[in-house]
C-alpha cells in the first residue's frame, strides 16, 4: 500500500473510530463513493473492469459496507491471520444480513468474479481473501442465540466460536466447538470441527440440525433433513463448496462448567519415549477425555518442550484414575492442569498478535501409529533459532469414529488423529527456507496420513482434493453440479464441478 493510500485509510479510521456505531456505519458508506470503474477478475483470473455505475448500485443496494482500496476499514477487512498471505481484493461487501449476501453473490455470479467468504479468518492457506476479486467479510454477522428447552443454538454465518461456547454454557450446556475462541463458526462448521469435547459429542458438523445458506443463485434455502436433504447432507463436510451459510442450528448437551483442563510439558529430549506414551495411551481413553501431543521449539529456546494439552470433561471423581498414567510419566518442566472453567480453557489458546508473523502448516489424518512413523516424526524435528516449529496431533477417535461414512460428507471417521507440522517466523525475515524445511519434514511422514483436514487445504491438485472425500465424492459432486454448476465458490477445498 502507497504513502497516501495509508495516510487516507488511517486518518478515516481515526475519525470513524471516534463516532457512534450508527454514525461510522454512514461515515463508512459515504466513503463508498465510486469515483470510477474498478479493475477486477473473474474466477478464471481473466481481467475485466467493473462499471462505476455498478459498483455504486451495489453500495447503495446495502444495508452494511462496500470497501474499496482506500476506504478505511478496507486493509483491516482484507487481511487473514496468517500475515504471510497479503492480497487485496477489488471490492469487499460487509454484510449486515442476509439480503446484503443474496445481492453480493448475485453481484459477483451475473459477473463472474472471483469470489473469496471470510468468517473468522483462519485460512492457513489464505483462501479467504483474493487479489483482484471480491471478498464477503462476515464480520458484521455476528449473534448467538440459545434456547435452553429444546437444547438449540441459532448461531448467525459470521459469529466467532467464543459467543457459542459463553452463551451455550450460560446454560449449562455445550456443543463441541473447535479449541481457539476467535476460529469462524462458518470454515470449521461445514469442514469437520474438532474440539475438547468431540470425542464426547462428535464433530462441530454432527451437532448441525440445520442451515439456512445462500446459494450461487442468490437463492437463501434452508437445508436440513427433511428439507434439501442433499444440501444438507454435502454442507457437513464439503466446506464452502455450497453457498455462503447464514445461519447455523446446533445441537446442544448438557456439561458441567468446570473440567480438568490444561497442559504437562517437559524437556524435548523426552519427545521419542512421550509420543510412544501417547500412541499406547490415546487410543484406550475412555470418550471423555481429550488428550492432544505436541513437540514445539521456539526461536529463543524459551518455552521449548514436548507435553500434553488435556481436557476431561468426565465425573470429577473419576478424574485422578484417568489422568493417573499422564502423572507418573515423571516431574514435568511445566504444568497448569488442573480444574478450570471449560469456556476459560476454549480461550486458553487464543493468540494474542498476529501482526509479525507468517506462518505455514502440513497436515494429515492417521489410523494407526507405526513405529516408523512415531520414529520419522521425532527425527525429522528440527529446532532452528530463525523461526518457530511444531509436531501436534489432535486427537480424534471416540464419537467421532462412530458415525458412519457416508452420514455426512467428511469421510475420515477412522482417524486417530490429525496430525500437524507448523512452522512460524517474523515477517520481515525470509520464509522460504523454513517452508522449505517443513516440505521436506513432512514429506517423511505423509506416507503414513490417509488424507488431510479440508480447513488447512492450500494448493493441492483437483485429483488430491477429490480423492480427500474418499467415497463420499461423487454424491459431493452432483450436490455441485446442482448447487454451484459455475464453481462461484472455489476459493475452498474445492469440487470441481466440470
């Protein structure tokens, strides 16, 4: 962004910041003042020039915001967590609600144009925001509402998890919800979402009864059992592939509010015998405990370790004999588990300040733990002083293997785990050749995975991504080809629909 761009976006912002919400909404649409067609591109990445006319009639067809380059609010919207993905749409339309979704998806369906949806910003691989295209930041559509007697929770498209778990639990009850509170409801919802409790409860997408979502028409449809079964159906695990979700309708179970929650860390020349540990230990533990493995080294070496992060949400007086195995593995260099509130430990993870670091992250599901894996993923860490790397495996199996195949759209019910490599470094510090060190890492143990979790999707061939719904692809591609036959929506795990 140029000297002037910047100046004019902060010096915006500062005034904006300082009105009231009705007045810096106005504030922000009067910005909206189209001087001139607008430069974008289609889907297929051809260029093409938007009439000012056009742009305008879409600015005022809204009840929320259409950001330019310049207006402020616009890099703020544009901008991922990951901060090593810097793209800059063409146009970015801030939805209030629902009618504001129809008239951007048709906006960008009758023009072709490469269209990006972000809900919380997770996207390791940056896929929700684009160059040159337009992005839907939900951002504005945010609200959680409960209804403790039926045991349901109507989550708007663009919520944060943290409003499902504070408002859930505020009634003693809970649905599992992912393990950071500021993920999207709407990436994790549709791709799989594991959390503290999933081995209890199944997957975030087990626990959706219905949606209410957008399609490429423009058409908002509302998909459950009984109503567009099919939709229903391919939404639990085919990601963003369908439409833009409005609205989510959850399952919810009754918890107690406090668990045993925290992690047990110890030196990392104990990771080789403490992943053995793990892969006897995880498998023969009982639905209500949660175990996760991790190796981590840091650029400074402060905070280095290989441990557990643990939530048992089971009888309290059940809790020692359980964990009794965790504690005899010896004294730990750290350890905070212990009892806490359970929406306390959803937030235990939460980052603070993304704005200096890029990252890059592997992935994929494992059925079973070959020494030769174990052993391939100990070896091949490497600590480096220029940048931060992680070993992890997120622990699955429970209820979330009982459900069958073909019940929902994601397939990998057998896994164990999803196991992970990251690695992080400053931005102003070249990352290649940590990407570099983490391709040929995982290159030594991908061998072993039976395919990846759809959220950390990058840029995997189509053959790759279709053969990552297993069995489950070609019901997922006539799902396609009557809900989205165009491919508006490919900035995803995506199915191709020709």
């Amino acid at each position: 962004m140029d000297r002037r761009r910047f100046l004019q976006s902060s010096i915006a912002a500062s005034v904006i910041a300082a009105l009231p919400t009705a007045q810096a909404r106005a504030a922000l649409q009067a910005l909206t003042q189209v001087s001139g067609d607008v430069r974008a591109v289609t889907g297929e990445r051809d260029e093409i020039s938007l009439e000012r006319a056009a742009v305008q009639e879409l600015a005022d067809s809204l009840r929320g915001n259409l950001l330019l380059p310049g207006n402020a609010g616009y890099d703020e919207a544009r901008r991922v967590l990951n901060k090593s993905i810097d793209r800059h749409p063409a146009l970015i339309v801030q939805p209030t609600g629902v009618a504001d979704i129809q008239n951007a998806v048709n906006f960008a369906r009758e023009r072709r144009l490469l269209l990006a949806v972000k809900c919380g910003g997770h996207s390791f691989a940056g896929k929700s925001t684009c160059d040159g295209g337009m992005q839907i930041d939900l951002s504005l559509l945010r609200h959680a509402r409960i209804d403790p007697m039926s045991r349901k929770a109507y989550v708007a498209g663009g919520s944060l998890l943290a409003a499902l778990d504070h408002e859930a639990m505020a009634h003693g009850l809970v649905t599992p919800a992912g393990t950071v509170s500021h993920t999207g409801v709407g990436g994790l919802s549709t791709a799989g979402g594991f959390g503290r409790i999933s081995r209890r409860f199944g997957l975030t997408l087990d626990n959706i009864k219905g949606v209410d979502i957008v399609t490429a028409d423009g058409r908002l449809a509302h998909a459950n059992a009984e109503e567009n079964p099919e939709l229903y159906w391919g939404v639990r695990g085919g990601g963003g592939n369908f439409g833009i979700v409005t609205s989510f309708h959850y399952t919810l179970h009754p918890m107690q509010r406090q668990v045993i929650g925290g992690d047990i860390v110890f030196p990392l020349d104990r990771a080789h015998d403490l992943i053995r540990f793990y892969a006897d230990f995880s498998v023969q533990a009982p639905d209500d405990l949660y175990i996760d493995f991790y190796v981590n080294a840091t650029a400074s070496g402060q905070g280095s370790g290989a441990g557990f992060h643990v939530c048992y949400s089971g009888p309290e007086k059940d809790a020692e004999t359980v964990l009794a195995p965790i504690r005899k593995l010896g004294e730990p260099a750290f350890s905070n588990l212990g009892p806490i509130d359970y929406v306390a430990l959803q937030r235990s993870w939460d980052y603070a300040d993304f704005r200096n670091i890029g990252e890059y992250l592997k992935s994929g599901f494992v059925n079973e733990y070959p020494d030769s894996m174990l052993d391939a993923a100990i070896s091949g860490f490497e600590a480096d002083p220029g940048r931060n790397t992680m070993l992890y495996f997120q622990q699955s199996g429970g209820a979330i293997g009982r459900v069958p195949v073909d019940a929902t759209a994601f397939p990998h019910r057998k896994a164990l785990a999803a196991m992970m490599v990251l690695t992080s470094w400053p931005l102003d510090t070249d990352g290649s050749p940590h990407m570099d060190y983490l391709r040929d890492y995982w290159s030594m143990i991908e061998p072993r995975t039976d395919g990846y979790y759809t959220v950390d999707s990058a840029n995997e061939s189509s053959k790759v991504r279709h053969g990552n719904y297993q069995g489950n692809f070609p019901r997922l591609l006539e799902v396609k080809k009557k809900y989205d036959p165009d491919n508006l929506f490919r900035l995803n795990a995506n199915i191709a629909p020709a």
